[in-house]
C-alpha cells in the first residue's frame, strides 16, 4: 500500500486526524467562520442590450484571521472579487480601473475572445488608467475566472488577492442546480503563508515552486462553514492557488458527481469520491446531504511536490430540514466532442526546469507558433522534470492521454488547463477560435505562476488560414 492510498484507507476508517497533517484535525467545531460568497457583480445594461460591468483593482483591509486586519488586494473591494455572470450570445463590456500603484492586467481565463481583449501582458493598464475591453459571449455554459497576467509579476498580483470567478450560462443547458448563493455555490481555493499578525507573508517568486501555504482559504475565508439548505448543491471550484495541487475529498468519502470541467459540461455525470485540480483548473460538482449532517471537505496529500499535506478546507452544515431538489439528470448539455481531423498538425513542447519551454525563456517581443483560424491541432506536452501544468489562452482542449493512458472519465471533457505530472507526456486535442490578430499574441504557459513569471510561457498568433507564411514572428508591447 502506497501513501496515498493509506492515507485514503485512514479517511475511511475515522483515523485520518491521527496520521495526517495537523492542520488536518477532522474538527468540525474548528471551523467557526461562516463562508464569505462574492456578491454576483450586477451590470447595467446598455440601450443596444450591452452588459456593462465595472471592475476596479484597489488596495484594501481586510481578516483572513478573525480580528486582525491586514493589507489585502482585491477588486471592488478589499479581497478577491465579485462574481460575473452572464449567459451565451450577451454582449458584454467590461471597464476595468487600475487603482493600484503599479501597473498590472485582467486576463479573463477560459473565455473565447480576441487577442486584443484577452487580458494577457500586453495589455497592461497603467495606475489610474482604465482599460475598456468588449465581446460577444459564443460559447457553451462553463465556469471561468479573471485574475492579473502581467510578465513577471502575476504570482504576487494574485497572492496579494485578485481574482474572481466569471460564469457563462447557457439556455441549452440541462437542469443543474442554478440558484447562485441557495444551492450554487463558488468556491475559490487558496493556500497561503500567514504571518503572525495574520498577514500573507513568503516569497512567491522563489523555491521551485514558489507559495505552498499551510493556511487554507475558501473564497478567502479561513476556517469556514456553509449553510446547506437544499438535498443537492452544485459547487463550481477553482483553484486559485499559486501552486499547490488539491485532491478534493469529503472526510467520509462519499461519493458525488463530476458534471463540468473547465471549458464545459460533460455529456453524463460521472460518480467520484474524489477529483484532482492544479492551479487555473476548475471543476463543477454536485453533492447530495442529508438533514441535520456535518461533513468536511478536504485536500489529500499525494507525492507530486505540489500537493503535500492533508488539509481540511470546508465544513458543510446541513439544515434540520432540507428544500427537495429535481433529480440529476441523466445527460448534460455537453458541447460536442473535439475530433481529431486527419493528416492533424503536431505540435510539441518540452517544459524545461521552471523558466522555459522548447529552449527558450518567455519573450514579449517573439511569436512562437502561428495558428490558422480555426483549426484543430494536436499538442504534445512532455515535462522533463517536477510537476508543471499547461493552459493554453483562447482554446478549448481534451486530453487524449497522459503518458499513453486515457484521462480518467471526470476529466475528459473540455478543458483549458491540463496537469502534466513529472517526467511524462500529454497529448491534448486543441479546438482554436477564428477570431484572428496576426499583430497581438494569445499565451500557453505552466499555470503554477512561479514558472509562468520565470518564463515557462510561450506566445501564439491565430491568422486567417493560408497566411501563416506572410506573419511576423515579432510583436509589440503595449500598455494601456
């Protein structure tokens, strides 16, 4: 018997708390603060129908520890940010204010957009500057986010604590539960490093991996309880981390259902005790109670360096009496297989140390790989050495096999971001856009933002199909 699995078997039989780590203790009553829920971010709505939401980066104050305020980022407030959420076919209009001393960005993960709006770092917005990006939602219902991405500095922005969900909702989409708040519920993992006074402290841009904290928050908030009042709750979960890589399992190990991944819904829930996220990646679960229970949800230690340690993270207090739910359904609004076409191009990336990809450091000024509008390509992904994860801007991606071994079936729907364990090889099957820019670039790098910043990241342009050729493999930084 491995570790891990002991560490399983231990879950099982009640004994976790005497093996794992201490801040493990399988103590509901340790849990005392009730879960902070971003405000969903209300937009005002145009005369031509555009949604106009309002951003602004700022410092703040607030109490990851109960009782002692500390210095924190956030947006529109003074830690992480309110939740956006809008549905296929709005247009939308952010207008996103850097309050902040420096210079930083707002990258929309997951979305399906031009370069130009993408958020990545050439599109840095200068202090007091605003910066106005807007497009129409196409895409099929998903849970997203939106943090910083500027070159070098994005470990730090998002440590210090920007970053918020974004949800795309789709009429097509099969009865889940949707009431935001009642029985749908963001959860935004984050490990962190506390000083004494309560403070985030540690070097994000330093060790291999950067921050892996023994702190852990849930939409920021330490030690936290939620209130269930329904048999059945969807939880939208997104590791936020800079580093760390969660094995989420509840501490009786009951079984629930996978019913998204990153970039959509799968075609039929799949049953788990337990799912694996790396920083960027996101998964939508649904998790039935029963009256009158509590039960904790926790984080597994495995042995992949970015994920040592067994945490508890979230105590779930079942109401006395629970609101029925509809059944889950038996199949989703999944959107369609990503095929392989024939005579496929191949495109490969071998991930070096922390700080390169293919050779060769993150250039602002260099385009790596040009993409015709359109396509569908594969790319091989080999990591020579620790653990490294891969999200590509733009795409929606499925994993065709890890080391030759198909993902396992609550991961195989579309993704963004994909886990590339040591020494081994992904193989993703990668559906490109047709917005086209041969001017600006879209980003693929390792999302555990320590290597992103150190360089592990690369730049592509998507061109109309047949000019690939005429494309310059140069391009300009741009502020805003």
């Amino acid at each position: 018997m491995n570790r891990r699995q002991f560490l399983a078997a231990a879950a099982l039989s009640g004994l976790a708390s005497a093996c794992a780590a201490p801040r493990a203790t399988g103590d509901p009553a340790a849990f005392h603060t009730e879960l902070r829920v971003p405000p969903l971010l209300e937009p005002e709505v145009g005369e031509d129908g555009t949604r106009r939401f309002a951003l602004t980066m700022q410092r703040g104050r607030s109490e990851i520890l109960t009782g002692k305020p500390v210095e924190t980022w956030g947006f529109n407030g003074p830690h992480l940010g309110p939740t956006i959420r809008a549905a296929r076919g709005d247009r939308v209009r952010m207008t996103v204010t850097n309050q902040l001393d420096e210079a930083s960005t707002v990258h929309w993960h997951g979305m399906r957009l031009p370069a130009k709006m993408d958020g990545g770092p050439h599109q840095m917005i200068e202090p007091g500057a605003t910066w106005s990006p807007h497009w129409t939602i196409d895409q099929p219902a998903a849970t997203s986010w939106y943090h910083p991405h500027p070159h070098g500095e994005t470990a730090r922005h998002v440590y210090r604590g920007l970053a918020g969900m974004f949800i795309i909702d789709d009429p097509a989409t099969a009865d889940l539960p949707a009431r935001y708040g009642v029985d749908d519920f963001p959860l935004i993992l984050q490990d962190k490093l506390l000083a004494e006074d309560g403070s985030p402290t540690g070097d994000p841009s330093r060790g291999t991996f950067g921050i892996l904290g023994d702190r852990m928050l849930v939409n920021g908030t330490h030690a936290a309880f939620l209130n269930v009042r329904t048999e059945r709750v969807r939880l939208r979960i997104l590791n936020g981390s800079n580093a760390r890589m969660y094995h989420l399992a509840f501490a009786d190990r009951r079984e629930f259902h996978v019913v998204g991944n990153d970039a959509g819904l799968l075609p039929t829930p799949v049953e788990v005790d337990r799912v694996s996220l790396t920083p960027g990646e996101r998964v939508e679960i649904v998790v039935t109670f029963t009256a009158g229970e509590q039960v904790l949800l926790r984080t597994l230690s495995g042995s992949d360096d970015i994920d040592e340690g067994d945490f508890d993270l979230l105590k779930f207090v079942a109401a006395p009496q629970l609101a029925a739910s509809p059944r889950l359904p038996a199949h989703l609004a999944a959107p369609a297989p990503i095929a392989v076409p024939p005579n496929a191009v191949v495109r490969r990336f071998r991930l070096n140390g922390h700080d390169a990809i293919n050779g060769k450091e993150m250039d602002m000024s260099r385009i790596d790989e040009v993409v015709p509008a359109g396509a569908t390509e594969i790319w091989e992904i080999e990591n020579t050495v620790y653990a490294h994860n891969f999200h590509i801007h733009e795409v929606a991606f499925q994993v065709l096999d890890v080391d030759g071994e198909k993902p396992p079936a609550y991961a195989s729907g579309h993704k963004d971001t994909v886990y590339v364990p040591p020494k081994s090889t992904v193989r993703l099957v990668v559906q490109f856009g047709r917005f086209t820019d041969p001017a600006t670039p879209y980003m693929y790098h390792c999302h555990i933002l320590r290597h992103e910043d150190s360089g592990m990241m690369g730049q592509f342009v998507i061109v109309e199909p047949g000019t690939e050729n005429q494309v310059s493999r140069m391009t300009a930084t741009h502020h805003i």
